[in-house]
C-alpha cells in the first residue's frame, strides 16, 4: 500500500527520521509512537505527500507519491489532521460532504450515494441526526468526531490519522479504534496512526514505529517494540509493563 | 458508534437507504437563487422607474416597450439604464470578488480591497484629479494603480518560498497602509475644488460614468469561469492542507482565485471609485441564509450585490435631487442595519 525507501524527513533543521525504510499493506494498522515535538505529524504529512522529503521517497502501492496526480492520490488516501480550520460558519452535513470531493467528477454535484456514504460516516461516528447542526454549536468532542467522520466518507484505502483520539471521551477512544481496526481487518484496509497512549496502541496496532528524536527510529511488531527499555528511552521516564488479564500495561513510573 | 459499515458492509456497497437530503438542499438553492434573482428584476425595475425626474410610470413602460416620448427615452434608457447597469454590474464584481477573497485568506473580514487595490487605484486617480485631467486619465490611472497593488502585493508576499495567507494578508493590509498615507498626502496637498470631488470619488461614486455594459459582461464572465470552480472552494474553505489532501489543485486554485479577484475589483474601483461595504457583508449575508456552499454564494452574491447597488445608487440620486449623495455612503446605511439583523437572527 504504502512504503518508505530510505525517507529523510526534516523540518526546521531537525530530523525527524532518517533512512527510514517501512512498509505498511492493506490490513495492517500502525501505530506511530514519540514524544511531543519529535516530529510525527511532519512525518505523516510528509507521507500524505503535503511535504517534501529531504531525501528518499515515498511510494503508494510501488508508484513514486510526488509524481501521483493529487486527486488519484485523494481516492487512496485520507489524512486526518490534528487541528481543522473552521473560519467560515458550515453545517454537519456539508462538513462531511466535502470528504467525498475527490470521488466527484468536475462538473458533477454529490450524488445520492455520496450523501447516502456521508450519513453512514455520520452515524458511524454517533453523530447521526446532527446532521443540520451549525459546526459551531458542536462540542470539542463532537467535531473531532465530525473530521473523522469526514475522513471516513473519503473511504480510501489507507488512513492516516493524526491524533485521532485526540479531545474523545474514553468510550469513544475504544469505539474509534475497534472501527479502524475492523475497516483494516475485514475490509483490507491500511491505517496508520498517531497517538500517545501506549496501552491503546498495543491493543490495536500489529506494529508500532518509535521516534525517538535526532532522527533515529525503530519500527518492528508492537509485541517486540513495546518493551520497557524501548519506552523508557522513548519518553524519559521509566516504564514499567504490569499484566491484567493477560494484555500487557504499560505504567509510568 | 455503531458498526453499521461492518455489520452490514455498505461501505464500498451503493448505498442501500435511500438519500433525499441532498436533492433537497439543491432545490433549496435554487429557490434561494431564483427568490436572489427576482429581486434583482424588482431592483432594476426600480432603478429605471424612480429618478431625479419624476417621470409617470406609464410613460416609463411605454419606453420599455418600444414607443416612449422622446424625452422620456432620452431619460430612461440613455440616462437610467446604463447607470443602472453600471451600478448592476460593480455591486456583482465587488461581491463575486469578496467571496473570492475571504476563500483565499480564508478571513472572514476579508474584502475586495484588502490587498490594496483599492488604494492603488485611489492614487492613480487622485494624482489625475490633483492635476486636473480629464474622465479619460482618471480611469486609466486608476486601473494601472489597481493593477500595480496587485503585482507589488503579490511579489512581496511571494518572497521567498511560497505564500501563506496570513503572509499574502499581512502583506495586503501593510501595503494598503502605505496607499492610505499618500492619499492622505495628495489630500492635504490639493486645493479645495479638486478636493470635493476626490473625498467622491474615494467614498464610491457612479456619476462620471457612460455605461455599465462592459462590466456586466466581465461579471458574467467571471461567474461563469468561478462557478465551476465552487466546489473546490467549499474545499480550499476548509484550509489549504485539507484541500491538498482531499485532492484539491491548490497553488493554481489559489493563484487563478487571486488573479481573478483582483481584475474584478480593479474594473469596479476603475468605473466606479471605492465603494465599501458590499463586497465585505453580501458574502456573509448568504453565509447567514444559505450556509457555506459556494455554489449558491458565487452566483447568489452577484444578485445580491448588484442589487443592493441599484438601490443604493437609485437613492442616492434620488432622496437629495438634484444633488447627488455618494453611492458608497448609501450602501452603508442600507448594509449596516441589514446585514445586523441577519446576523441577529442567526443567533
């Protein structure tokens, strides 16, 4: 689906990763790991093909992502950001239209299946019934459902999710990750993900990439990754792993 | 959430209920569009029936139809319909440029004249009028100090790499400063009949004018090549990175949206001076009736603000006649109060 041939990723004279060699099949669900500032929204935006590569490449399904026309590029791949840009008043229903935009040929307008495809992302996401709500009116929680919603209704083959469970209530943490984790399990699909929580990640992800900062990564199954030494150095503070109920926790100490 | 994708895998699948809402939003933008569109007939209408002349509305409808007195065409379709055009066609470019914009800046309190347009151009014709030249030179200054704003304000805040809204209204907004210092400059160094008519022309004024045909159809025109383009700024609304990542083209989207704008509000400040306020609120009056789609605020704010400018400009040569009142100071007092209970309303 998506892979990585010996990518440099820098910003603002900082590496982010360096010779990183990765790939990611439909399926699989990543979770992308490291402390704040460390650089992994750069490096999913580098992947999404919103910035360039200091060095190396990005390529989607073997095809070079800089030379992919933008809007092939849409249809394959969704990015969910960490923070949306609301300058202008919209409602719910005409937020998560817009996700169907690269599915809609120029002249058309939204078919019945894409509004259809839109009130399922909606009702997937508990939002059903908002439907007609200004954006503004929703709560924190609500419209970072609203965007997930919308990346949603974009049904590409492989999300990149930035911080998705970001300003969500527990309940909806589980709800959001158990939903991506069946889109990849029975429906094929590639998902990649940020995140800071290290126990939902080993719940859910089959593999887990470290940035541990200055460029150096590690990326391997998330049963071999997540160890209390790896995390300890990733984080700065000691981690220690503790069992219940057989599923591995992780606690700092 | 419930798992309706995976319980029953609509996902990929057509979609098995049926959708109505977005037929139904669609026939609410046309009649949104056709109610914009009647009011813009009853504007005109108006413009051409009322005027400094009182003139019976039968002998009005007898030119309309094709055997007026002669003095009654003369006044009608020499006089009042090309200014009623001309008004038509610069309150259209003024909105259809805000719309574009406040999309680009993605600022709610962006208008035609942001990036300096206005100011540009304000310069060039006051320079003409300082030293007396005629209507001529007044329009062609103008548009060359339009045209020149936009080409400064864009290398600038092109520099180096490329540009962000924030730089390109930051630049807009400093440059804009610096034509509002040499205004302030041309003011204070010319003589008190020059200065009359330059305080007009910088508060909006459509009385030099010889007819609005050509605007009109560079509005028409410039709706027509934007229209297609409406959903691409529902998108580029939403912020440049989230347009890029939904597939939107964004550097030529941006740089035909600046390209457009700023012709349309060089073409209006030419004919027809800074006049404010429409081209700031019509886009936001559609905002607050008919949501965020571009597809209705495109063609709805070119009604909207023609229209608004019909009747501003039909009362401002009207309430005072035979002395006329600067068109910029009647949108104003129309806009104002409208556009404060819209927005009352929505809350």
């Amino acid at each position: 689906m998506i892979s990585t041939h010996a990518l440099d990723v820098e910003i603002g004279g900082k590496r982010v990763c360096r010779s990183l060699d990765f790939a990611l099949a439909g399926g699989e669900c990543m979770a992308v790991l490291g402390g704040n500032g460390v650089g992994k929204t750069t490096l999913l935006n580098t992947l999404a093909g919103l910035r360039e590569p200091a060095g190396g490449e990005v390529r989607l399904d073997g095809r070079p992502l800089a030379r992919l026309p933008r809007r092939a590029v849409a249809r394959q791949m969704a990015l969910l950001m960490q923070h949306d840009d609301d300058a202008f008043p919209a409602t719910v229903r005409e937020t998560v239209l817009v996700g169907r935009h690269p599915h809609i040929a120029f002249w058309r307008w939204e078919s019945r299946d894409d509004v259809a495809i839109a009130e399922a992302a909606l009702a997937d996401c508990a939002l059903g019934g908002l439907e007609d709500r200004a954006v503004a009116t929703l709560s924190g929680g609500e419209r970072r459902r609203l965007a997930i919603a919308t990346v949603l209704a974009q049904q590409p083959a492989l999300y990149l999710l930035d911080e998705p469970a970001n300003e969500l209530d527990l309940h909806f943490q589980i709800d959001l990750l158990r939903h991506f984790r069946r889109l990849a399990d029975e429906r094929n699909k590639a998902v990649m993900l940020t995140m800071h929580d290290v126990n939902l990640a080993a719940r859910f992800a089959d593999r887990v990439l470290l940035l541990f900062g200055g460029g150096e990564t590690l990326c391997g199954r998330t049963e071999d990754v997540l160890t209390s030494e790896n995390l300890s150095r990733l984080y700065h503070v000691a981690v220690e792993i503790t069992r219940l109920n057989g599923r591995r926790l992780f606690v700092s100490c | 959430m419930k798992y309706a994708i995976s319980a029953n895998g609509r996902d990929e699948a057509a979609p098995a209920r049926r959708a109505t809402s977005g037929v139904r939003s669609r026939g609410r933008l046309a009649s949104i569009l056709a109610l914009l569109a009647l009011a813009a007939l009853a504007a005109v209408v108006i413009g051409l029936f009322v005027g400094s002349v009182t003139l019976a509305p039968d002998r009005v409808w007898a030119v309309l139809v094709g055997h007026g007195d002669p003095l009654a065409t003369t006044l009608v379709l020499d006089l009042r319909l090309p200014r009623v055009a001309l008004a038509f066609a610069t309150g259209a470019l003024l909105a259809l440029a805000g719309t574009l914009m406040q999309v680009l800046l993605r600022n709610p309190l962006a208008d035609p004249y942001i990036l300096g347009v206005s100011g540009g151009a304000a310069v060039g014709a006051l320079i003409t009028l300082l030293l007396g030249l005629g209507v001529f030179w007044l329009e062609g200054a103008a548009f060359a100090g339009a045209l020149a704003s936009t080409l400064i304000v864009f290398a600038l805040a092109h520099g180096r790499g490329g540009w962000t809204s924030m730089r390109l209204l930051l630049t807009g907004v400093v440059v804009a400063a610096g034509w509002g210092a040499a205004i302030g400059l041309l003011l204070a160094m010319s003589d008190d009949t020059s200065l009359r008519s330059m305080l007009f022309w910088l508060m909006g004024d459509l009385s030099y004018q010889h007819g609005g045909w050509g605007p009109l159809v560079l509005a028409g025109f410039a709706l027509a090549v934007s229209l297609p383009f409406a959903r691409h700024l529902n998108v580029l609304a939403r912020g440049e990175m989230q347009a890029q990542a939904l597939g939107v083209p964004v550097g030529m989207l941006t740089i035909g949206i600046y390209v457009v704008a700023s012709l349309l509000t060089a073409v209006a400040v030419t004919e027809a001076g800074a006049i404010g306020f429409v081209g700031l609120v019509i886009p936001h009056m559609l905002r607050l009736a008919g949501g965020s789609d571009h597809r209705l605020i495109l063609p709805g704010s070119a009604l909207a603000g023609g229209s608004l400018l019909v009747l501003a400009d039909t009362l401002a040569r009207t309430v005072l006649a035979p002395r006329q009142l600067p068109v910029g100071v009647v949108t104003a007092a129309i806009g104002v109060p409208l556009f404060l209970y819209l927005l009352n309303r929505s809350r």
